[in-house]
C-alpha cells in the first residue's frame, strides 16, 4: 500500500507538512503527527476488539482481519482513522450516517464489522436490537481510549508497508434505495489504482488539494489515500458551503479540487461573485456522475485559467478513463485498462459472442489491476467478475474509436415501440434550452409501445423584493427543441413540471422514485398538486 511508505518517508523527510487538514480549529495532522496518531489508535482499536467477550465473525473474505467502522459526520475524523489504520493489519469500512438505519444495521451485522466508531445516538441501540456482540463507541469515549496510550509510544506497535495481497478496505455500494453491497480492495488493488491516477490526475509531492464530501463517497475516500500516497496535502469538509470554502481555498492555498459535479457547479458560481478567492486553483478532478456541457461552460466562464478533468470510474473497478471536454460522456481510456462492451444475456460467458462490435449498445466490462475479487458473499450472490478476471458495475455504453461512450446503468436503458432508448441521453439534449433547471427521463407504461418516455423537469425559482417568479418553456418550445437535438425514438410523449425531483442523499437524482411519483400523481387516487407534480 503506497500510503504508509510514502507517509513515513515525508514524516522523515518534510515532518511539518500538513497531511490531513479539517475545517475546524485544531484540525490538522502533519505527517509526523499522523504517524504518532496511527500508533496511538492502533492500540486503541486493538484493544477494543480484544476486550469483547463474542466478537462478531469477521467476513470470511477479509481472511479473519478484524473490522473497524466509522460512521461520523466528521470528514477530518473519518479520514485520519482510515489513514491510521492503514499501516497495521486491520481493514477500515466507513459507513454512512446518512442511509436509512436498517441498512447501517444491515451492512455491520452481516459483514462482521466488530468495532463502530460514531456519533449516532440511535445506531448503538439499533445494533443491540439486533443481536450483534460489537463493540460501539462515539468519538469522544475513543479519543479518550486513545490517550491512554500517549505516554508510551515507543513501545506501540508501529505503521509498516504491509503485503499487498492483504485487504484494508471495505467499501460499499449505494445504500440509498437498496441494500448495499459490500466488497473489499486489497493493497495490492489500490497500489494499481493509485499507478492509474497519479499518471493522469496529478496528485503530486505537496499539492493542496480540497476534496468536500464524506468519507463514505468512495470519490472522497480515493481522494484521502492518493494524497497520501503521492506526499501531498488533503484538506477536507464535511459539507459544501460556499463562502467558507472559498475563504479556505484562498487561506490554505489549494490548487487542486476532487468533487462531484454538483459542487463543481457550487464553486463556480461562487468564482464568478468573488474570483479573488479561487486565483490558486488550477485543476479541478470531477467524478461520482456525469458532468453537464453547462457545467463545464460555467467552470470555463469562471476559472479559465482551470483545467477541468472528469473521470469515469467504480469503485469496485478503479479508474476507467476520462474526459477533458464536452459533456464527459466519451471517455479515453486510460493505459492499462482494457475494455469490452457485452451483450447483457451473454456477459458473464466471457466468449466471442457475447462481445459487441464498435458502435453497439451493451454491458461495459474492464480488466485492469484494480478490479475487486467480487462482492462479500453474505450481502450480495451477484456476480462483480469473471472467471477471467473481468468486472462490471451494469454500466451500459458502445465503443467509438476507441473511446467508450456512456450511456447509463442498465436500468436508464429502456425498449419503445421496438428501439432502445438511453434515457441519460435524453436528458443531455436538453442541456442546451434557456429557463429550464434539472431534468430527469423516466419511462412510463404504454399499453401500444410497453414503455414511452416522459420528462420530469424541476422548476426553477428566484427569489426577488418582489417575490417569487419562475421562467420555464412553453409546452411547444419543449417539444421543437426535443425534435431538433433527438432522434424520433427519444423524443418524450409526455411533459411534467415537479416541484423537487426526488434525490439520494449525496444528491444524485432518483430515477425510479421519479417515475413512482409520476405515476401516483396520475393515479386519480392522490392529489397531483400536493405530490407537486403538474403535467404540462
């Protein structure tokens, strides 16, 4: 694992530079310090997990390595507990506060986490209720089990480059709608995908780069070990809040933001009211979901002087490849990664016919040398590779001269009337008409054609002295521009204007929920009006 040699080599060479830097007073580690502090929770932590009577069975893919949580609202806490424990034998899983407590509960018991550090006042009693024999403890009771041992670090174990075949953490997939699903990365898994990164992303020797988000999204989490691994800075925050991380970027000098896109959007509407604060930076790394043409026009407009880079990625699968223009659906493949577009009901065969040829909508399957082994058997029975090593995230998308073109999950591709119709596409036609805000495709039922596509569109509200107003297209306008920008399969049939369009809690929109809402509103049974949901 590349963090824990690079962190101990800067914590010899350059002790003072900052590795982990929060948003609060007092909040900040130096690699020196980092490496004191791992020592310190590693005993903390071991011991915890040794005092248990019961402890839980760890999941048998982690080869008996015991499990360690955290489930804080903290990103400064969360990231040096993952950089602390990474140079020990021990695997870290952070789990988000913010899911629905089943699934919190669900994800702990059933993988065999045996330690939860939090700050939930509900998650201890769920977990008890639920039979499990974990130990769980709230940030100040650890801090506190920590000091114990300050006195005596010469004496405590210490961080080491550990054998890269070991797993050191659990991650998981979204835990918004469904249960997740968790799976592992070895340190062998990460030291390629920390090689994919550095080589296109630059996170370089004493960078200062910003990445506000939990430690939960994986973005952010990536974001943690390829600082460190490189021997720069990360300096993190526990939400998106404009003025105070403009005062930050200029205060700490940050050059380099990692985020999802709709923070990116944040940051540059706050660059073009006061672009004194953001003259440091200078690139900007996107992931998580796909980046609009308006935002990267908008970022154009207010840092031009920034480069823009947005990725395409999985977690269970590494870095991908990217896009340095347009709306980041064609993607250059990064060296090393190999790519496959699949027919779905033949994908796991790995033959001939189950590839596509160039041009040709199916599964997109990688090979490279972060691919996870699968999934922890006791949340999931579904297949993440092959026999031959290949995995898949159900992504959907065709090869163009050499490049992938993404299209969505399997569940955004939909069949009307005879043609398959990607309902992301739908939804980046329309990028380009004045007064509208978000968007969202949804098929709905059609006894003729099985499913038809409808546009669910956001209403866009300013507030002013004089009140509330709202600009939004005519019903034609919508239409003509449809059928200037899409092919006739894509063309919505039906129009709704909703009030908030369903969201998960890391602000993705909710596709599914989208179309229950729309179909409820149109039932008869409820009140459109209350549901906010109009149809034009």
């Amino acid at each position: 694992m590349p963090i824990t040699r690079k962190i101990l080599e800067v914590a010899d060479s350059t002790p003072d530079l900052p590795a982990i830097v929060g948003p609060a007073p007092g909040e900040s580690l130096s690699y020196a310090q980092l490496v004191t502090d791992s020592a310190h929770m590693f005993k903390s932590v071991s011991m915890l997990h040794a005092e248990q009577s019961d402890p839980p069975a760890p999941a048998p893919e982690t080869g008996g390595i015991p499990i360690t949580a955290v489930s804080l609202k903290s990103a400064y806490h969360s990231a040096r507990i993952v950089a602390g424990l990474a140079g020990f034998r021990a695997v870290s899983a952070t789990v988000d506060p913010r899911w629905p407590m089943e699934h919190q509960v669900h994800v702990i018991t059933s993988t065999g986490i045996g330690l939860v550090i939090t700050d939930s006042p509900d998650l201890p009693a769920a977990l008890a209720n639920a039979g499990w024999t974990g130990t769980a403890i709230s940030l100040k009771e650890f801090h506190s089990h920590e000091s114990q041992w300050v006195d005596g670090f010469d004496d405590l174990a210490q961080p080491t480059v550990r054998d890269g075949a070991e797993p050191f953490l659990m991650l998981f997939s979204s835990g918004t709608t469904s249960a997740p699903k968790a799976f592992l990365k070895t340190r062998e898994q990460y030291r390629n995908n920390f090689a994919v990164s550095s080589a296109y992303l630059e996170p370089d020797p004493q960078v200062q780069t910003l990445a506000p988000g939990p430690m939960s999204y994986s973005l952010t989490l990536y974001a943690l070990i390829e600082c460190l691994a490189s021997g720069g800075s990360i300096h993190v925050a526990d939400e998106f809040a404009p003025i105070e991380i403009g005062t930050r970027i200029a205060q700490e000098k940050i050059s380099r933001i990692v985020a999802v896109p709709a923070v990116v959007q944040g940051l540059a509407a706050a660059a073009l009211r006061d672009p004194e604060r953001f003259t440091s930076v200078n690139l900007m790394v996107v992931g998580g979901a796909n980046l609009s043409a308006r935002t990267r026009d908008l970022v154009g407009a207010a840092l031009p002087d920034a480069r823009l880079v947005s990725y395409y990625g999985a977690a269970e699968l590494g870095f991908i490849g990217d896009s340095r223009d347009g709306d980041g659906t064609l993607i250059s493949i990064y060296d090393g990664i190999k790519v496959q577009i699949r027919d779905p009901k033949l994908a796991l065969s790995d033959g001939p016919a189950a590839v596509l040829p160039d041009g040709e909508l199916g599964e997109i399957w990688i090979s490279g040398g972060a691919v996870s082994d699968g999934y922890v058997s006791s949340t999931s029975s579904e297949h993440l590779r092959d026999a031959a090593g290949w995995g898949t995230v159900h992504d959907m998308g065709r090869t163009v001269d050499g490049k992938i073109s993404l299209a969505g999950r399997a569940g955004d591709i939909i069949a009307t009337g005879g043609h398959k119709v990607s309902l992301p596409e739908v939804e980046r036609a329309f990028e380009t008409l004045a007064g509208l805000n978000t968007v969202c495709a949804v098929a709905l039922p059609s006894e003729s054609l099985g499913q038809i596509v409808a546009l669910a569109i956001e209403e866009r509200v300013s507030h002013s002295k004089v009140g509330k107003s709202s600009t939004f297209p005519s019903k034609s306008e919508l239409i003509m521009h449809a059928r200037a920008n899409l092919a006739p399969q894509f063309v919505p049939r039906r129009w709704y204007k909703i009030d908030k369009l369903p969201r998960t809690v890391g602000g993705k929109i909710r596709r599914g929920a989208t179309a229950e809402l729309i179909v409820l509103a149109e039932s008869g049974g409820h009140d459109a009006d209350q549901l906010g949901v109009q149809r034009i």
